[in-house]
C-alpha cells in the first residue's frame, strides 16, 4: 500500500508526463455487471473487489486499489443491470444472456492540475448494453428505452440533482 508521500512524487512524474504528452492522460475507466434476470440482480464484474478505494494509477496511485470513478460508474452499471432485468421481466423479453458495460472517458490532466482547460470528471460516459436474446429489434429498443427511462441512476446522471457540501466536525 502506497504511502501518501509516494503517491505525490508519483503524481510529479505523471504530471511532467502529461505536460509533455496531453493525449497520455486520456483514459477510459470501465466497469461490467452481468445481469442475472431470474432474481432481478446483477453481480458486478469488474471492478472488482470495490475495497479499498484509492487512487487510479494514472492519477498517481499503485493500481492496487480501485478507484472512487470506478466504484460510480460500477453503480450505473448494476442499476442499469437491474432494472434491464426488472424491465425484461415486465415486457416478457427472455434474456438468455445480459451485461452493462459503463466506460467512463476521462482527462487525468484535468484531475492533476496539469492544465486548466481540461476538465475534472468524467467527459463521456458509454453505457453499453449487451443482450442475447430472441427478442425482435423493436421490442431490443423498447426495453432500452425503459431502462434507460427507469435506472435511478442513470436519470440522476443525466439530470443531476442540487448536491449540498455540509462539514460536520
């Protein structure tokens, strides 16, 4: 486990890196839940293991712990997941087969305070349904849309709500 010490002479180094080579600092963050529609759940894949949560190796971490971005975008994936399921089930669509694949574009030189005019956070966020199912094309649409219309998740990201800081010492 890295030490704060050397997380930061790290992050010096990736910061020069970046300096001189932008694109090296662009990253696509996954994660993947299968979606097990007889019990309406999902089981997340990748990251895995979501403990401990750390730094991301380009950020300047030692790739042993998963990164917070990763445990976000893991939360769409399952919510997504789950509710696929949930509307499968309501549409009568058989799934014989069915994962979410969340991939979450980033710019670590907006993270590392390399440049100002990138962004810190998430530029893109794919999500990526993957079905096997027998389903016609139109009913593949419609159980997208809904569950696109009906993840708590994905909605709060795609019309985020007032967030609220509070200190409690």
């Amino acid at each position: 486990m890295q030490t704060a010490a050397e997380i930061k002479q790290k992050q010096g180094e990736l910061k020069a890196g970046y300096q001189a080579d932008p694109a090296s600092a662009i990253s696509h963050l996954r994660a993947r839940a299968i979606v097990d529609p007889n019990h309406l759940s999902c089981h997340i894949e990748q990251p895995a293991g979501l403990n401990p949560a750390g730094m991301h190796a380009l950020g300047g971490g030692d790739g042993s712990w998963v990164c917070p971005v990763e445990i976000m975008l893991s939360g769409l994936a399952a919510c997504a997941g789950v509710t696929l399921g949930a509307v499968a089930d309501s549409m009568k669509i058989t799934l014989r087969n069915a994962a979410v694949e969340v991939i979450g574009e980033i710019d670590f030189c907006g993270t590392l305070a390399v440049s100002r005019q990138a962004p810190v956070g998430l530029k893109k966020i794919t999500v990526r349904f993957e079905l096997d199912t027998d389903a016609p094309e139109a009913s593949v649409a419609k159980l997208v849309e809904l569950s696109e219309r009906y993840c708590v998740v994905f909605r709060t990201l795609q019309q985020p709500p007032e967030i609220v800081t509070e200190v409690v010492r």
